[in-house]
C-alpha cells in the first residue's frame, strides 16, 4: 500500500522560503547569480516537497524522504503514537506518527491517512501498541 505524506504550511514555509527570497531579490537585482540560484533553489524544493513516500510491502515499512531512505520491518515495530511536534525525521506535518523500533530507537513519519495506515500495520503485527 502506497501513502502519500501529509504536508503544513510549518514545513512548506521551511521548505519554500529560500526560493522566495530568491525571488523577491530576482525582482530587485536581475544578475546571473540571483537567476541561477532562484532556479537551483526551486528545484531543490521541489525535490524535497514531492519526494517523501511511505509504502507497506511485504511486511515492510519502506520510507522515502528527500535522499534518505528507511526500511523497517514491521514485525520489529513495538509502537505506534500520534504526535505533535517540530522533529522532522521523515514527515513534513507537525502532526505526524511517532514509530518505536524494538532496536533502532524512535522516528517519526507523517502519511496522510492516519486509520489506514494503522490498520495496515495492525494487519500485519497485532502486537504494535497504538
């Protein structure tokens, strides 16, 4: 099952910001330099905005986030707690689901459906505490 993430104006204002600067000064100062970087800075947001994924296969939990991945087996998931707050990991909402890994410690991860992604989980481990 694919999920998308669930995005807020917190991290699209982080996200977006440097481009808008970019902009305001494309508008001000119309050198090279200011052109270049309003375009790299675009596309890098764009990457960033659009790259981030959740996918369950296989009774694993596979996340993409900019250039980070993540793998996770399922079964090694102990919890699983709604959350809110600023730590980004692999979401980009302030409301977001805090994973516990029996041995790899806490992550956090913001899909936009919350109930379907729990019950996938529950379907595949019954013993994750939610």
């Amino acid at each position: 099952m694919y999920y998308l993430p669930r995005k807020d104006k917190v991290y699209g204002m982080a996200i977006w910001l440097l481009p808008l600067i970019m902009l305001l000064l494309l508008i001000f100062q119309n050198s090279l330099a200011v052109i270049v970087i309003f375009i790299l800075s675009n596309l890098f947001s764009l990457w960033v905005w659009n790259s981030t994924n959740y996918k369950i296969e296989n009774d694993e939990l596979f996340i993409r986030c900019w250039i980070f991945r993540k793998r996770v087996k399922i079964a090694n998931i102990k919890k699983v707690v709604k959350t809110k707050n600023i730590y980004s990991s692999y979401a980009l909402s302030t409301d977001k689901l805090e994973i516990t890994e029996s041995e790899k410690g806490q992550f956090y991860i913001a899909p936009n459906n919350f109930e379907s992604f729990t019950e996938e989980l529950k379907k595949i481990n019954s013993k994750i505490i939610f």
